[in-house]
C-alpha cells in the first residue's frame, strides 16, 4: 500500500517543480522596469521643478497642481499598462487595429475645423464641440480633466497594426494575392486591389500623412514615419528594399518641402534654426520671435555648466521658458538645474532602455512580438533624441515630447501602455 503511493507523491512534486520553473520563465525583463522607473521618477520631479512656480500663480497658490495631474496620469498609464501586460498577443493585435481605426476617425471629425480660416484671435471660423485648437493647429479633444490627442494613440497603434501585417501567414497572402489576380481585367481595379491588399500599409500610412498634416503636426508625422519605416526595415523581405526605400524617403522630403511652402511660420522656423547653427546664435529679430524657446534653452543648458545650479535652482523657467519648461523645453531645464553630468545620465538611461528593449526583441522567437517591441523601444528612443537634438539646436526646433519627463496625459498613459506590451513580449517570448 505504501510503496503504491510514493510514485503519485514523487510525480506530484516533480509537476510542482515543473510548475514553478514555467512561472519562473515568465518574468518580464527587469532592466526595462529600471529603468522606466528611473526615468519616470526623475521626469516627474522635472515636473515639480519646472512647474512649480508657474502653477503657484496660474492656480491659486498650489504648487503641486501640475505635479498631482502628472502623478496622476502615471499611476493612471501604469494601470492600462499591467492590463496590456497580462493580455495575450492575439488579443493586443486586435487592440492595436481598433487604435488606428479609432485615431483616424477621431481626426477626421476634427478636418472641417483644421481646414477653417484663422481668425485673428488665433481660434478658427467653424467650431466643433470638444475639439480645441492652440495656435492654429487642430489637434487635440478637450474633455474637461483631459485633453486627449489622437496622434498619441495612433504611434501605438500604428505600432501594432504594422507589425501585425507584415507577418501576416501564407494563408492571408493567398487570399490577397487572388482579390488582386481577379481584378487584372481593368487596370484601375486592379491597382486599387494592390493598394487595399498587399501594399495597404503604404495606403494607410499616406492616409495618415495627410490627417496628421491638416493638424499642421510635421513633429509627430516625422515620428509616425520614423516608426513605420523602423519596423518596415525589420519586418519586410529583403527583396525590393533599396527601391522601396528610395520612395519612402522621396515621399518623406517632399512632404517636409511642401510643409515649408505652405506654412510660412515653418520657413521661418527653418531660417531661425539656420541662423543658429552657422552664427551660433540668431539675429535679434528671431530671437524674440521664432528663435525665442530654442535660444532661451540652449541659455539655459549653458549656465547648467558641468554639475548643474541644482535641482529647483533653474533661472530660464521663470520669465523665458515657462509653459514650455514643463512640456517641450523640459529638457534644458534639466541641463540647467543638473549640468552635463544630469543630461548625460538621462540620455544614457535611454540608451540602455534602447539595449534593453531590441535585446527583448532578438530573443523572442515569434516575428509579430519581435516587431511589436522593436517598434515600441526605436519609438521611444527616437522621440526622445529627436527631443533632445531640438533642445540643443541640433535640429529645428518643434513640439516634440520627451518620454517620461514631459508633462501630458496623452503621451504618458500611451507610452506606459506600451512599456507593459514590452514587459509582457520579454515574459512570455511568443512561440
């Protein structure tokens, strides 16, 4: 009787052991946790630091008024983040494609009032409920205690949905390739198959182009581009790649000439940036108008020197920076307040999460993950660097966010989703 019942006892320890090494596998990538709290923790103390000041007297003596909203937001992202973690990658394709589809019509609601005239007041002749404009461009829902911009959505989204396609299985392509084979009759069905078939992620993302582009948002389309080509790169055949990146990037430039045709505010941005990089600094009249955030920045981050005047101690935020101290410019802030030795440890926090993230990448076995979380980390390192660059005058300055440190609900809860995408690709290593 004993001897029958040590086999059942020994298997059921060995299965507790099998068990408890599955779990054990699945552990997502602590690196990337790290270092996202790292940079999370700093960013919002840049908040704080930034902030404090202009909210004393822009709402009624609280200091913390950005600094709570920004906490906020954070534990709000870190919450859709842990949802995303534990859902399965089926599960986040088809959130991903409702993103897109989601961001795209919310734009288009916005079009008739981003194609209205300006008027003088800087508002726009039509005017559609909850959609808000600042500064001529249409680009953002005010909802009350938020304010939500599609655009933030669709990186995700465009994140997903692309990668999700370019790995589509063989069964998928053979249906697409007969859609296209039977319209072959008539030239025009048949080259609106193709664009609705196999190439429709080029449809979409000029489709995209032109909605971000009404939006008057070049900043952000040059980050949507820079991800779509990003996983494109990672994700396409070999086979045709030179050709399809000569018209990728012939498409790109003529977009950014055309930005600088029709919006003159661009060329003279352009102008102001020129006169920086080649003068090293710009002509009195550019310096207290388009040249303004940029050069009051790199004044900033000058005076930071190498160990910084200390945290809170930063004198530009107060009567130059302001606004944009705590959103875009957050950056020279910190060079200011925390020197070179401060900005170089950021940058290279985002250097290790770029190691961190393309690492989970290469080890995940299944294609479509592997796009995802190469996708997710060059997204958020581009978008941090393109920052930085603009906040140095390395680039023509633009409204480009710093992931984790600059203040907004949109940017912040978007990229925290997507960080608990990364973390669950590094725990489960797709098959």
């Amino acid at each position: 009787m004993f001897g029958k019942s040590r086999k059942p006892l020994k298997n059921s320890i060995q299965n507790r052991r099998i068990n408890y090494s599955a779990i054990n596998k699945k552990q997502p990538n602590t690196s990337v946790i790290i270092v996202v709290i790292f940079l999370s923790v700093f960013g919002l103390l840049m908040v704080f630091s930034s902030s404090a000041v202009i909210s004393y007297f822009s709402h009624n003596g609280d200091t913390f008024y950005f600094f709570n909203r920004q906490l906020a937001w954070i534990a709000i992202g870190s919450i859709v983040g842990l949802i995303f973690y534990r859902l399965k990658l089926v599960q986040i394709k088809k959130i991903g494609i409702v993103m897109v589809i989601v961001s795209i019509l919310l734009m288009i609601f916005m079009l008739p009032e981003a194609f209205s005239p300006t008027l003088a007041d800087g508002t726009k002749a039509i005017d559609i409920p909850l959609v808000s404009t600042l500064n001529g461009a249409t680009r953002w829902y005010d909802l009350g205690i938020f304010s939500l911009q599609p655009a933030e959505l669709l990186k995700l989204g465009l994140v997903i949905y692309t990668s999700a396609f370019l790995t589509l299985d063989s069964k998928k392509k053979k249906e697409q390739e007969k859609i296209i084979n039977s319209n072959k009759d008539s030239f025009f069905k048949y080259f609106v198959s193709n664009l609705l078939t196999k190439y429709q992620h080029f449809t979409l993302m000029g489709f995209i182009a032109f909605l971000i582009f009404a939006q008057r948002d070049l900043d952000t389309l040059i980050i949507l581009f820079l991800i779509f080509v990003s996983i494109y790169f990672a994700g396409e055949e070999k086979e045709g790649k030179g050709i399809k990146a000569t018209f990728l990037l012939g498409v790109a430039s003529i977009i950014g000439i055309l930005s600088m045709v029709i919006e003159q505010y661009r060329r003279i941005r352009f102008l102001s940036f020129l006169e920086i990089l080649f003068k090293g600094e710009p002509s009195k009249e550019f310096r207290l108008g388009e040249s303004f955030q940029v050069w009051n920045g790199l004044v900033a981050i000058g005076s930071g020197g190498f160990f910084g005047l200390g945290y809170g101690e930063s004198r530009q935020k107060l009567f130059f920076l302001q606004e944009a101290s705590y959103t875009d410019s957050i950056f020279a802030v910190l060079g200011e307040e925390f020197g070179l030795m401060g900005s170089f440890i950021v940058i290279l926090g985002f250097i290790y999460f770029l190691s961190a993230g393309l690492s989970i990448a290469k080890n995940t076995t299944n294609k479509t993950a592997s796009l995802i979380a190469t996708g997710i980390t060059l997204w958020i390192v581009i978008q941090a660097f393109l920052n930085i660059a603009a906040n140095l005058a390395a680039i023509p300055f633009g409204g480009m966010a710093l992931p984790f440190f600059t203040y907004g609900g949109s940017n912040t809860i978007i990229i925290l989703a997507a960080i608990g995408i990364l973390l669950n690709i590094s725990a489960n290593k797709y098959e």
